[in-house]
C-alpha cells in the first residue's frame, strides 16, 4: 500500500485552502536551449493588481478567486461611453434575423493610445524605417527573403545572419515561456517543464488579425427561416444570448474555443509523445476556422507528461493534477478577462470590450473525462453511468458546479494529498481524484455544455469500432463482394478489395463506408437490423448539419429512437461480440453521449464546427512534422516551439511585404495598405474553400493575390460557365471536346447506340421541327466524355459547393459497355416531375468546317443522351429509407426494338444533380461481378439519399414532386 509523504498531508481536513494546489512553478533560469532573447522567460511580477480595485494579488489565479468571491470588486456597470454599433449585414430574402440589442459596441478610450490591429503594429517596428526602403529589410530583397521562405523546413539548423534577421521580423506572436512545477513530496524520473505561452494574448492576437475580419461575428443574433428558427454558428444558440444578457452593455463575446489530444511522434522506438493544447476564438467564422490552411488555430503549450517515482495506481492521477494544474496557470488571464473585460483592438482597428467565456473544449472522450474529473465508467456530460450507457433516454448534464461541490465536500472531509484515501472516497462519488478542475473559476464554464460532442470520434470511430462490426458479423464474405460491385465514381473511394480486411481507417474512410452500407444490407441482413443501421446512420448524417431547425432536431432525436427501438435485432443475430463472446447489452459510452446532442446543439451551436477534424490535422503540423526538424534530443519540445514561432513570423510577414510592396494606385493613395477596409462581397464564393489571407489581399491590392502562396477558392462556374433557366445550377465542359465534329454514325458506333439519330430525330420532332429533319443529316456532333456540375449549398444557398464530375465514357476494354454515371433530371417543357436516367453521351451538333449552314438556334447547346429509370412505388421503400427506381424498356410489343432500353435526349441544364444509384441485390451477388459492369447487369436500384450530406438534405426537395409514377416516362 502507498502513503503519501508526511509532507504532503497539509492542510488537514476542515482546514482545506482552495488556493494550495500542491504544486509549486518557477521560470527556469537555465534556458541554454532558447539561444535568442524571444524566448527567454519573464518571471510574472510578485504582485499583481487587480484591474478593477488595484489591490495586489500575488497570482493572476489569486485575482481570479477574488473576482469570483462574495466581496468582489466587480460591478457588470460601465462607465465608458460607446461608439455606434457597426452596419450589420442584410438578412436575405426569406431569412429574418434580430442582433442582442446591447452587444458588439466600438469604444473611443481618450486615456489609451489609437488601437492597433496586427498589421499596423508590424508599422511601427523598430526597423520600420528601413523597410519603407527595402520592405524584405533586414533580407537583401525579394530573392533572399524567398530563398528563406523555400529553405524554412530546416530553419531550425540555420545558425548564424538569418536566425538574427529572423528574429527581427515584425509581428511576432506572444512570447514562448518555460516554467518548471515541482509536486512537493513527489519526485518525477525528468524534471517538468511547461512550454507556454499566455492564451489571452494568444486570443488577442487572433482578434486584431485583419486577414479574419470579413470573416468574424460578434453580436449575437437569432435567424428565423421562415416559421423555423435557425442554429449554426455559436452567435445564434441560446447560450450566446444568454452570456450577453449577463454582461454589461456593449460588451463583445470572445467565444474561447480550445482543443487538446495526446500523440506519439516516434513511431517505432523512443516512445516518445506529446500534448499540445491549441486555441482559437468563436468570432471567426466555422467555415474559415476549421480549416487548418486558414491558420486560425494557435498553440498555446505543450503540456508536460512527466513519470512519476510513484506506485503505478497514481500515476495517472498525479499526470492528470499536473495536467489541469497547467491548464489553469496558462488561461489565468482569459478567466480575468471571462469575469471584467479585456479591451482589444478588432481588425479594423477598433477599441472593443471584450470577454471570453470557454464555449467549446475539443478532445476525445478518454480526454473529455480527465477533463470533466469523473471515472471512466461514467459519462463526462451526463449523469449517467454504466450501466447507464444503453438507456432510451437522456440522463441529467452533469453541471460543473455540481460536480466541483461534490470535490469541495470530499476535500472537506479527506487530504487531497492523501492519495490513497483520496482516491478511494471519490472513486465513491464517481470522480477521478482531481481535485481542482481548470473550469472551477472560469465564468460561464459548465463542461456539460463546453464539452461538445466530437463527430470525428463520438460518431465516425463509433460507426468503425461498433456498427461495421456487427455488419461483418451478419453479411461475412458478402459485404465485400457487394462493396467491389459498386459502380465507381470520381471523387468517392472505391473499395476495390472490400472493407472487412481494413484494420485501420481515417475518417473519410468512414464516411465513404457510411455512403453505401445501407442498401448494401439488402437481402442478406433481417429487416430489423437494416431498420436499425438505416436509423444510427441518419442519425450520423442529422447530426453533421451546418444548420439546424427545431425540425432537424427533432428528425436527429427520432432517427436515435429509432436505433435504439430496432436495436435488439443485433443483439438477436448475435453481431454484437466481445472477447468473451456475445454480448446482450449496449453499455457503449459513446452511444449515450449521443443522448446530449440535441441539448448541446441548443448551447452551443451545430457541432460541426466543433470536430476533430482540424486538431487531428495540427497534430500532424504543430507536433509530428517539427519533430522531424528537432535535434530529437531530450529539450525537442522547446526547439519545436521556436520553429512554431518563426513559421508563424515567416508566414506574417509574408503577407505585410506583399502589401508593402504594392505600387498600386491606391495603395499610394491610401498612404496605408495595412488598413483593412472591410466591404462587402456581391460575388459568391465557394465557402467551403475560403482563404481568409487571399480573400483579404485580393480586396485591398488585387495584384498582390497573383504571389500568395495559399489555397485558392473553389472554381466558380457560375461565372463562366453553362447555367440553368433558373440559375441555380452550373454546367461545365472543356472548351476542346474529348472527339471533334463525328458524323452521327460514328456516334453510334463509338457509344454503341444504334439508336442514337431515332432518337435525335423524336427530340426534333417533339419541339415542333419535323420539317427540318432533311437538314439535320449534314450536321456534326461534338462530344465530350464528362462534364461538371455545381450547386449551391442545401443548408445556404449563397454557397457555393465543389463541382461534381459526371463521367459518360463510351465502351472500352476496362469498361465494355462504358462508364457512364446517373444523374436527377428535371424536365424543362413545363413538366414538374424530375427522373432518374444513366448518362450515356454528352455532345453539342456543330456543322462542317467552311459551311454555309447553320446550327438552328434552338440546337445551339450541349445536351445528354440518357436511359431513364421509373420510379417503383409512391413512397421511398420502408427499410432503408430509398426510393427504388427500375430501367426503363421499350413495352411496344410491335417495335423492333421491343425489351430494349429507352433513350432520350434532354439539354444539359435540365441535369438537376448527379446520383448515386446502388443495385437491389435480392441475393448471394456473383464474386465475378466487379464495378465495371454492375451498372449493367442490374435492371433495379436505389437512389442513394446517403451520398453526400448535401444529397442527404437535397434530395427529399427535389423529390417532392415526385407523382406515383410505374408507367414508362
């Protein structure tokens, strides 16, 4: 049995001081592994004044106590006069909206010197004079400044001129400090050393970045849609009205969003790992946010993972006390700041006073329960436990004020630092030992709501670890013969080997599973357990909303019922298996985390700009990528916070000698090109894709755009491209076709369409042309092999979405009778009801070269030569949720060409959507059937509504109009 020190067992019980920790910190003074001035550490000043009172304090965390306390200082009045609020945008044609009559307010401080946005703090660098000479200053000019730039991986080995010369660069970050904390009574096998760097500077510095400020948010406001309310970004949930009801008027939210994972970066010896805690701000919109190439993410520290000479039952314990200890030292001034205001400057260069309550902490559930200090039986939102998992119904959130009550009497009654004690009573209560949470001070903090649950791991590891699972266990071989079937299509993996033999997959890969494991199921899975797979992966699909109504709630809330009503049918087919066999229960924790969603939506937002995605992306780029540049010795963590540091310099500065650099009207003009001048965007532009640093250089110095290396946005074809009569869909075809001017019988042998000129000739004669049938044997045709088609957004119809590519290749020794994708088709002749048809040729008729004839006008564009499909019944099949859809053949019993599939010939902007199209398997499929031709074998299909999410929520609109329909089109 272990027993702490005798010198760790004050205070006794009763005598309990929330202040003591425990642990004791210090700036080290040996920093032989920061050769520069830029990262030396700064001890924090001994005494700290209060900014309300003035009073000292000998810790920021000691003000923060202070603030929350009985007799605190702060009073919600304010005394400074605000400016007029900032124009707001126009609300569309069908979206009405109300902004927080009292938020967002710009203030005039006499007292303080002009703010200053990021930008025009690089202006005033010492070395300012220089550079109006040379802006590359101190580099020689534009080619010393790129050989850096090119050379950067290794910036870390560079010694000597170019370390001094960037270490001079204007705008860098918040210092890198270290910090050393000892746990007295408690020895770790290497000393602990913290590398951070202050978050509430980290936070402001993301506030006065001008390349975010067409992209930021800062009033809350609610979005009705017509009838329906509307919840997306943070600023339209009830907490962001609610928070702002709480502050005093005028004050802007700075919505901290923080994330925070561990990785190994050895991959084979060593076994060395690390554990970044990252940052970014609310006020940036989700669609530039979660983009890692938008660099609105900041690493604030690195947290230490020491070994403890400790019995291995507290190892974790004790690693996890330091953890949340960490935590608190770094966010001591954004805590300050979430209870009184912090005045920073915005991108324009305005004076706001802001307050930063934590709205969303990022990790997996192993990371969600150190945080929110409960067992790992217990769920971190909820109250429920084990046993709890499988219930039908949500449990209670377990607020945080709740739990750190239970800590608070626990300590009461027991030595924090009597490990063995302690530890043994809060396992009771279901706690995890900590015994002061990072969040017990932090105003507006609940980890029942800042603890959003993560796509990426609560739902897609959850569809992998579990649902596949139970899908192998029933279909066996079957799953991956019917997965090599499927007909491919560009942009979606193929599984060409099958799925069962895939040990490791990324999200995407379970997203593109998640695509086509519903109808795949058909035929070989009872009905029940296809019922209850269709409903957990609406419910994945619901759940991944950018935009949410009280409808889609509601429609997430019934598909999780649905799950768990059907459920029983995979504990009936035995496919739920552990290590001992069968299992007869759910006691899945992440399957009662999804019980919270609806709730958390409500809080905080969709959760989709809460996802994993991009942290696990900055794992790759703040941690794995910079430890190959590290010497990998022991100090590797500080060497990789210097190269963070210099990247982050390397690239601001790239963007401020762009600018300066500019010799454009009106840069000369304006006398200041740095000053961003916000204005608004009539283009649309695929948000999806967005730049924040391009969009921004291309507003203000246009020419600079052409030398920024970055992402570019997504091609816009409603620009350039074929657009549909009602605007709302966009063609493209390359301007040289893939065969030029074919004589229609070359067509038809290189498609295999016999019938092809029939079916020309019927398209002219149904528009009213017959008599120009004589003419229309001299024309040519040409043809292309795909084309693209692009929409607009299902959940914002001023986005614009990536083109899609539509294949209609002829046959070939890979495809013999050609690859040719489906497509939605919406008649333009007045016919409201849409049809489904495989696309077979894409061409254009054109005339011989130096002929007098002409094209009639009416023929003057691209048009499809499709096989449509009927609709089976009036109402999507029942099981999986798809409608059914059969080829459609020829029934004259007279024609030659009785049995035979029907073709038609429609213009191209009748294309409303490409589809995905699944065969109806109605039993074991032949192993020989590959890709290449089940598009051809089968005769009936399912539209696959589960494509994509935007075909997800399309689709059904789309459909509407759909009539009962088994006769032929």
């Amino acid at each position: 049995m272990f027993n702490p020190p005798e010198t760790t067992r004050q205070p006794q019980p009763g005598n309990y001081n929330p202040n003591n920790a425990g642990f004791f910190q210090e700036f080290t003074s040996d920093l032989d592994a920061f050769e520069t001035g830029h990262f030396g550490a700064t001890p924090r000043t001994a005494d700290i004044p209060c900014p309300i009172c003035k009073k000292q304090y000998e810790s920021h965390e000691a003000i923060v106590d202070h603030l929350n306390s009985a007799d605190s200082c702060y009073t919600a009045a304010s005394e400074t006069l605000p400016a007029p609020k900032g124009l707001k945008r126009a609300p569309e044609s069908n979206v009405k909206g109300k902004y927080h009559p009292t938020s967002g307010y710009h203030y005039i401080l006499p007292e303080r010197p002009p703010p200053r946005n990021i930008f025009q703090e690089m202006q005033e660098h010492d070395l300012q004079p220089q550079r109006t000479v040379n802006p590359w200053y101190p580099f020689d000019g534009p080619g010393e400044w790129s050989l850096v730039q090119n050379t950067r991986a290794a910036v870390i080995q560079i010694q000597g001129r170019v370390v001094l010369f960037l270490e001079s660069l204007p705008g860098r970050g918040p210092k890198w400090q270290c910090t050393e904390f000892r746990i007295k009574g408690y020895e770790s096998v290497q000393p602990i050393y913290l590398i951070w760097r202050d978050a509430l500077e980290v936070a402001k510095q993301l506030f006065a970045n001008p390349v975010y400020a067409n992209h930021m948010c800062y009033d809350p406001h609610v979005v009705h849609n017509g009838t329906e309310r509307e919840i997306g970004e943070f600023w339209t949930s009830d907490d962001a009205w609610s928070i702002q009801d709480q502050l005093p008027p005028g004050a802007t939210i700075v919505p901290i969003i923080m994330a925070s994972d561990k990785t190994p970066v050895t991959r084979h010896t060593g076994g060395l790992e690390m554990h970044p805690l990252f940052l970014t701000i609310g006020n940036i919109q989700s669609d530039v946010r979660m983009k890692a190439t938008s660099h609105a993410w900041r690493c604030v520290a690195f947290m230490p993972t020491p070994t403890f000479l400790v019995n291995s039952d507290y190892q974790t314990l004790l690693q996890t006390r330091l953890w949340h200890r960490c935590v608190d030292f770094i966010t001591s001034n954004l805590k300050v700041a979430a209870r009184v205001g912090e005045f920073m400057a915005d991108p324009s260069a305005h004076w706001r006073h802001c307050f930063t309550p934590l709205i969303s902490h990022i990790a997996d559930l192993p990371e969600q329960l150190m945080i929110s200090c409960v067992t790992k039986n217990s769920s971190p939102i909820t109250t429920a436990n084990q046993a709890e998992f499988g219930d039908t119904v949500p449990h209670p959130p377990r607020n945080g004020a709740d739990t750190y009550e239970l800590i608070r009497g626990l300590c009461a009654r027991v030595n924090p630092w009597d490990l063995y004690q302690f530890n043994k009573e809060a396992k009771k209560l279901h706690l995890s030992g900590v015994h002061l949470p990072f969040w017990r001070n932090w105003r507006f903090a609940n980890p029942a709501t800042f603890l959003t649950p993560e796509i990426l791991h609560t739902l897609l590891k959850f569809f992998f670890d579990h649902v596949l699972k139970w899908i192998k266990e029933v279909m066996g071989h079957e799953l991956d013969v019917r997965f090599r079937s499927q007909h491919k299509r560009i942009g979606v993996r193929h599984f060409g080997s099958g799925v069962s033999h895939v040990k490791q997959m990324t999200g995407r890969e379970h997203r593109d599973i998640q695509r086509t494991i519903v109808p795949t199921l058909w035929g070989a899975a009872p009905p029940d357990f296809i019922h209850a797979v269709r409903a957990i992966i609406d419910f994945i699909y619901l759940a991944q909303n950018p935009v949410h109504t009280p409808t889609s709630i509601r429609n997430m809330t019934h598909a999780l019922n649905e799950f768990h009503r059907y459920k029983q049918a995979i504990i009936a087919a035995e496919a739920r298996r552990g290590k001992g066999g069968v299992k007869d229960n759910f006691f899945i924790p992440k399957l009662e985390l999804m019980q919270s969603f609806a709730r958390i939506i409500q809080h905080v937002g969709s959760l989709m700009q809460y996802s994993a995605d991009v942290s696990e992306r900055l794992l790759i780029t703040h941690c794995k990528h910079p430890f190959k540049k590290t010497s990998r010795q022991k100090d590797f963590v500080k060497q990789i916070a210097r190269i963070l540091d210099r990247e982050e310099a390397i690239r601001l500065f790239e963007l401020y000698t762009l600018l300066s650099s500019s010799s454009t009207a009106a840069s000369r003009q304006s006398g200041n090109p740095l000053i961003n001048a916000i204005v608004t965007e009539d283009d649309e532009v695929a948000a999806t894709d967005t730049d924040p640093a391009l969009s921004w250089i291309s507003r203000i110095n246009p020419e600079a755009q052409k030398r920024l290396h970055g992402p570019r946005p997504v091609r816009n074809h409603f620009l350039k491209g074929i657009v549909s009569d009602d605007v709302r869909v966009a063609f493209n075809v390359t301007l040289n076709p893939s065969c030029k001017r074919l004589a229609a019988s070359d067509l038809q042998t290189l498609y295999h369409i016999p019938d092809f000129l029939a079916v020309f000739y019927d398209f002219i004669a149904m528009r009213g042309h017959a008599d120009l049938n004589a003419q229309l044997n001299q024309l040519l045709f040409n043809v292309w092999y795909k084309f693209r088609i692009q929409l607009h957004s299902a959940f914002n119809e001023r986005s614009i979405m990536p083109s899609q590519v539509v294949q209609a290749d002829p046959p070939s020794e890979a495809f013999p009778s050609g690859h040719c994708d489906a497509v939605l088709i919406g008649q333009s002749d007045g016919s409201t009801r849409p049809f489904v048809a495989q696309v077979r040729a894409v061409f254009q008729p054109t005339t011989k070269k130096y002929s007098s004839m002409e094209v009639p006008a009416f023929l003057n564009q691209v048009f499809v030569l499709v096989q449509p499909f009927n609709f089976v019944g009036g109402d999507p099949e029942p099981l999986t949720g798809m409608w059914r859809v059969q080829r459609s053949r020829n029934a004259d019993l007279s024609h030659p060409r009785y049995g035979e599939r029907l073709a038609v010939i429609v213009p191209l902007t009748d294309v409303t959507h490409g589809v995905e199209l699944i065969p109806i398997y109605e039993g074991p499929l032949n192993k020989n059937v590959g890709s290449n031709m089940s598009m051809e074998l089968f005769d009936n299909f399912f539209l696959n509504n589960f494509a994509d999410k935007e075909m997800y929520h399309a689709l059904a609109v789309a459909l509407d109009a759909v009539e009962t329909s088994s006769e032929p089109l």
